[in-house]
C-alpha cells in the first residue's frame, strides 16, 4: 500500500538508473546475503550498456582481489556515477587499463530507500528476487517439551 503523500514510482531514467544501482550497491557491501543485490546491479549496467544509456571506460585493478591475487574490474561510467562490473574476455582485448583506482574520485551522495532502488532496477531488468533466506519462514516444527522418565522406566 503507498502512501498518499509519495509521488508515483519514479521511471527509468539514466538518473534515477543510476542512482538506484549506487544504493544496491551500497547496501550490498554491507549485506549478509549480498548475491542478489549485486546481480541485479550488473544485469542493470549490461542492459544500460546494451542501450548506449552507459558505457565501459577502462580496466582498474580490483582493490580487494580472490585469493590475494591481481584482478582487474571493469569501469562502467552512468550518468554522474561510476562503478565496477567484472570483466569479460573481450574486454581485457577491447579495454585500456587504466592502472590503480583513485582514491580521490567518489560518487555523488544520493538519498533513496533500498526498497525503492530494488523495485526500479526489478522493473528495469524483468529480474524478480526468490525467496530469500531474510524472511523468516513460518515454523511447521513446533517445539515438544522432553519428557523426563524416572530412573529405570523404559523409554520405549
């Protein structure tokens, strides 16, 4: 049920695309289960690629790389905003490599509810979330209290 006083869901603009991928991304760096957010996250950057709504600019190296190796992420420019996908053969042939990550260069702040930025990008992409193991399923098992014999009864 929406509250009358929010305006309607917002559309699928470059800017409100873009903002709604830095928001899932954001919650996924610090969520428990984060698989979904950052699928949802890249199905939305190939789709804006695909359309010419963002484009690839580079290989940077990845600053928390598997198994303490060398890996590198693609950058993805989107409206105001930049963010890293991973790579596909292609684009280590088609791709400059951009060196290091600079540490210098941040996102603009944006103000939007998780569950706002998840609906546009569900819309968006036609990606619909299973059930997730963060709600809690009602319990089928209900808890039986031991019953306790005296010493030398059978338990059978």
């Amino acid at each position: 049920m929406r509250n009358p006083n929010q305006s309607s869901p917002l559309s699928a603009t470059v800017i409100n695309l873009s903002k709604a991928i830095f928001t899932v991304n954001r919650h996924a760096k610090t969520a428990i289960n984060p698989g979904y957010l950052y699928y949802l996250k890249k199905q939305a950057l190939l789709k804006m690629i695909k359309e010419g709504k963002a484009n690839k600019v580079g290989l940077h190296f990845s600053n928390n790389p598997k198994y303490s190796q060398q890996q590198s992420d693609v950058l993805v420019s989107c409206g105001e905003y930049t963010f890293h996908i991973p790579p596909t053969k292609k684009d280590f042939e088609d791709l400059p490599h951009l060196g290091t990550l600079n540490q210098k260069s941040r996102n603009p702040k944006c103000r939007m509810s998780l569950s706002e930025a998840k609906s546009i990008l569900e819309r968006y992409t036609g990606l619909a979330e299973k059930d997730s193991n963060n709600r809690k399923k009602p319990s089928s098992n209900k808890y039986n209290k031991p019953i306790f014999k005296k010493l030398g009864d059978s338990f059978f």
